[in-house]
C-alpha cells in the first residue's frame, strides 16, 4: 500500500497510526442524515422537479430547446427555494436546543 511505504522511513509512524486509531474510536453524533439532507435530497428534487416541469411544458411550449431551458431554470428555483426551506428549519432546529 502506499501509505505504508510513505510511512516506512518515518519516526513518527508508530504517533500516528496512535492518533488515527483514537479518531476512530470517537462517539459522536452521526452526520449520515445532514450528508443526505445535504448533497442527495437537491439533486433529488431538482432531478424529479425537472422532470415534472418536461411534462407540464410538454403542450405549452413547442419548441424543444426552449421548453428544455424553462424547465430547467423553473427546476433550479425549485431547488433553490427547498434549500432555503431546509436552512431556515435547521436554523429553528438548532435554535431549539
């Protein structure tokens, strides 16, 4: 492995391997939720906001490239505002505590 070769020459190995061990055994709070909540859930609603918005501009707009480019700026906006959404109910949430 590589980081056992970098570590091969170093005095101080034995230290870290110490301090990388203790890390690991840290109780805390889990960051599972906030790491979906945060980079999963976005995508998910832009992706499905998008797809609805295809739909619903389907017989509206004819044109191909400007429905597409609707749907995605009204996807984006969508997305934008559930973020926002979900800040100011973290922001309660953490004020609460």
């Amino acid at each position: 492995m590589v980081q056992e070769k970098f570590c091969e020459g170093c005095d101080q190995s034995n230290k870290c391997q110490e301090i990388y061990r203790k890390l690991g055994n840290v109780k805390g709070p889990s960051v599972a939720l906030k790491v979906i909540v945060a980079f999963l859930l976005p995508l998910v609603v832009f992706i499905v906001s998008l797809a609805v918005f295809e739909r619903v501009f389907a017989n509206s707009i004819g044109a191909e490239g400007l429905r597409t480019a609707v749907s995605v700026l009204a996807a984006f906006v969508v997305t934008f505002v559930f973020i926002l959404i979900i800040k100011v109910i973290g922001r309660q949430i953490s004020k609460s505590r």
